[in-house]
C-alpha cells in the first residue's frame, strides 16, 4: 500500500488575497479592542497558511505587544526572520519597532539604521521608518532616498 501524497497546507485551504486580507484586517481589529486571543488564533492560521509572509508574524508579535508581553514579541519576529522571504521589510520595521519597546535600543537603532540605508523602501515603508526615527536620536540619519532622475522616469514612463 503506498503512502498518501502530500499537500501543502495552501492547496487544502486554498484563500485569495481579498480572504486573507480580510482575515489580518480582522485580526488587526481584535488587537485594537482587546480582543488578543482571537486575534492571536487568527495570525497563527495564516502562518499556516503563508509561512513565508511576514504579516502573520507581525499580526502575532503585535498581539503578544497587547497583552505586554514584549519579549515574546521580539522572540516571535526572530523566528519571522529566519522564515520570511516576503515583506521581509515590513517585518525588520517591526523588529525594529519591538525591540525599541523591550529596552534593546542599540540592535533597534541597527536594523533601523540598516533600513535607512536602503534604496528599496516603498512609500509607507519608508513613512514609518521616518516616524520611527524622529521618535529617536536617529535624526540625523541619512536615509537614502530615490534621485530625482530616477522619479521621474519612472513617472514618464507609466504616462
């Protein structure tokens, strides 16, 4: 008798964009009213589910924050770190962000400082990053920013 194939969790549970969306969204709400238990059984089925992601990692790691348990946190965003291949950004940002409020100043401000740095920041990425430093003594930080030729190419290019 041979052994059942195996599937990937994704293609038993098949959801689209707009479903997982609307699932974070869902979780993001419970945080913001308190309602950290659900929202942390809604991150954990989509790290199920998209394991590669970063959101379900932040979504759990910003429960954890709810619940003032910030160490757990930071544990759960360095595990994201070794596991997320998309939105890896996004989850620095937040690493960033977490380790700031546990007190670990010195490995925020590098992976903060590291982000700055970088070229590839989207739009809100980099709106975030900004007010995550002015919140700091990082002010005086050179974020690298897109020259001006480069933004208007882009620009002329999609006209």
């Amino acid at each position: 008798m041979s052994a059942a194939p195996k599937v990937s969790v994704h293609a038993q549970f098949p959801l689209t964009s707009d479903e997982i969306r609307l699932l974070s969204d869902l979780g993001f709400m419970a945080i913001q009213t308190g309602h950290v238990v659900p929202a942390l059984g809604i991150f954990h089925a989509l790290r199920v589910l998209r394991p590669q992601h970063a959101l379900p990692f932040i979504g759990i790691a910003l429960s954890h924050v709810a619940r003032g348990a910030v160490r757990d946190a930071v544990a759960v965003l360095s595990e994201g770190d070794a596991a997320v291949t998309v939105e890896r950004d996004d989850l620095r940002l937040y690493q960033g962000l977490v380790l700031s409020l546990a007190g670990d100043s010195k490995a925020s401000e590098g992976i903060l400082a590291s982000l700055a740095a970088r070229n590839s920041l989207g739009e809100a990425q980099r709106f975030f990053l900004e007010k995550m430093l002015q919140k700091k003594h990082l002010k005086g930080l050179n974020m690298a920013r897109p020259s001006p030729a480069k933004v208007f190419s882009k620009s002329s290019e999609e006209s």
